[in-house]
C-alpha cells in the first residue's frame, strides 16, 4: 500500500476520537507545510470525512464515510500483509472474478478485492447472491500460503472462525457456523464463504477467499424468496454496524489465523470452529451430488472433513454437501 499523507492524516484523526489537533502540530509529524495539510483536509472532506476546523485548535474528525473505499480501511488496519494492497470498485459481477484475475497478474499475497455492489455475485455450487449497494461487506481476499493443494478447503473453515470472531467484537451478536461456509445469526443466514484455488503442478499459486456478508440490510431488502431465511447484523443486532470497523477486523482474524494454520495446523483452529458451530451434535440432512445422508453430526476432523453418523451406526466423511439441520 502506498502510504500517502492522505493516509496518515485520516489514521491520526481516526486515532484522536474527535480531539481537535493543530494545523501546525501535523504539519511537523508528517514533515509538510501546513498549507499542505489543509489541502489533504480538503482531499479527506471530498471523501465524504466529515472534519472540523476550529480556530486556534485545529482539525477534529466528526464522522466518517459510510464507504468500504480502501482509505477509510486502510487507516484502521492492524494487518502485516492483508489488506496493504486494496482493489475497490463501485459496482462489478463479482469480486472474485477480479480476484482471480489480479491473482493470475502476480498480484501480491494479502490483495483485497473490495466493491459497494455486486450484479452477478455467487455463492457455493454457482448459486446467485443478492449484494445490496453500500448495505453488505462484498470482498474477495487473495492469499499464496505455502501448504499442499489438499488442505484448500480448510481454508473455508479458518475465514469462518475470523469472521465470527470479527463480528462478535464489532457487532456484539453471537454467530454460528454452518458447516461448511455458512453464518448464521439466529438460525438465518447473513454471510456466506466461497475458496476458490489456482493451483499448478509445482501446488497453490493462489488461495481466493470470498466473503459476502448482509450487514445493514432491512427485512423488506432482500427479495421475497430469501426474507425468511436471511438476516443481517442489523437485524440481529438492533443497530448499525460500522462496515469500516467490521472489514479491518475480519482481515485482521483472517491474518492471524491463518498464520497459526500455516504454522501450528488444524488442531487449535478446529477446537475453535467447533465453539461456534450449528451443526455438531445436531441431527442433519446431508445432501450430496449423488446421495442424500440423515444422521447426527458428531465433529469435523482435521481436515475438515464432516462426520455424519447413521441411524445403522455408521461413520460417513461428507467432503461436500448441502446441509440441512433437522429437528
């Protein structure tokens, strides 16, 4: 990421929570005049930052813009790696056909991919995603680990730990997993996980994370089809959810974990996943390609792979499958 004076003026006034700081005392932090710091005030203002000039004290931050612009992000970044480089658009198909392209190009590892609407955005098995303008987190992470091809798919599991984890601490609600990709918050579905590799002979070339998450929308939002089995944070939580807040911190889990992945394996991410799950212990309906299994799930083992027991006492590894929780 290029560390503009746009950048760092935005952070320090981010930093400061609404304290006035004189022209004069940024202009010597960041070794410019302070002509120069009105006219990055100025760039700021035109983001849609609302700033605060007060004579003889200086420039305040009043509030932010409702915006996933990678400034606003990048400025309350905790990240080594994810997140330095940010892609954004207004509107496009679908962040993860940017993604695979700029992946492809030789973009650096940690790349996000940020949009405020989708018009073509998917799901697992190519289903249709309904991406709301400036209501949801619609985003596409491209990550080069350096692990075998057959361990991909955990890679679904540890972004749904960082995931629950960011919006427990932005959000204040707790959220569920769904084996294998799902969020819920009360039983509905507000985010969904798509990994998508690109890998060749020599093993991963490219790791692309796909999150989509409902997070500002109302009931009456979403389409008919769906009102009955989507919620967002908004909904769940009763008010709205800082976009900005919630993406640094989903990036930053995301980093953390999977570094711990990379290095330590499966094993401490498991028990993790696990706490948070909808699915384990419960009686599901396991819909593959060529069978439709009914039974307990009882656990997922270190490579993630679903374990279904049978009325006939069975033991069943679900690779892929619809699931379907029972009563």
């Amino acid at each position: 990421m290029n560390i503009t004076v746009t950048h760092k003026l935005a952070k320090r006034l981010i930093e400061a929570q609404g304290t006035a700081i004189s022209g004069q005392q940024l202009a010597e932090e960041f070794g410019v005049s302070r002509t120069a710091i009105w006219k990055h005030i100025k760039e700021l203002e035109e983001q849609g930052y609302e700033i605060e000039s007060v004579k003889k004290r200086g420039y305040s931050l009043k509030q932010m813009p409702d915006t996933l612009e990678p400034l606003a992000i990048q400025s309350l970044l905790k990240t080594a790696e994810i997140g330095r480089v940010m892609e954004f658009v207004e509107s496009c198909q679908s962040t993860q056909i940017i993604a695979h392209q700029l992946a492809q190009e030789g973009t650096a590892a940690g790349t996000v991919v940020l949009t405020e609407a989708q018009t073509a955005g998917r799901g697992r098995l190519a289903r249709k995603w309904d991406s709301a303008p400036k209501k949801g987190i619609w985003m596409s992470v491209i990550l080069r680990p350096n692990v075998v091809p057959q361990k991909a798919p955990q890679f679904t599991l540890v972004a749904a730990v960082a995931v629950v984890r960011a919006i427990e601490e932005v959000a204040g609600v707790k959220p569920e997993i769904k084996w294998p990709n799902d969020i819920l918050l009360n039983g509905n579905k507000c985010t969904g996980i798509l990994t998508e590799l690109q890998s060749d002979a020599d093993g991963i070339q490219a790791l692309i994370i796909g999150i989509g998450m409902n997070v500002n929308h109302d009931k009456e939002e979403f389409s008919p089809e769906i009102q009955e089995i989507a919620t967002s944070l908004k909904m769940a939580s009763g008010k709205k959810v800082d976009r900005q807040q919630l993406t640094a911190a989903i990036l930053f889990h995301l980093e953390q974990y999977t570094n711990l992945y990379v290095e330590q394996g499966f094993g401490m991410l498991k028990l993790m996943w696990e706490s948070y799950s909808s699915t384990i212990g419960r009686p599901v309906r396991a819909r593959m390609a060529k069978e439709t299994l009914e039974g307990i799930a009882e656990g997922i083992t270190e490579d993630g792979v679903l374990q279904l027991r049978t009325p006939d006492g069975k033991l069943h590894g679900i690779y892929s499958a619809d699931i379907e929780m029972r009563n």
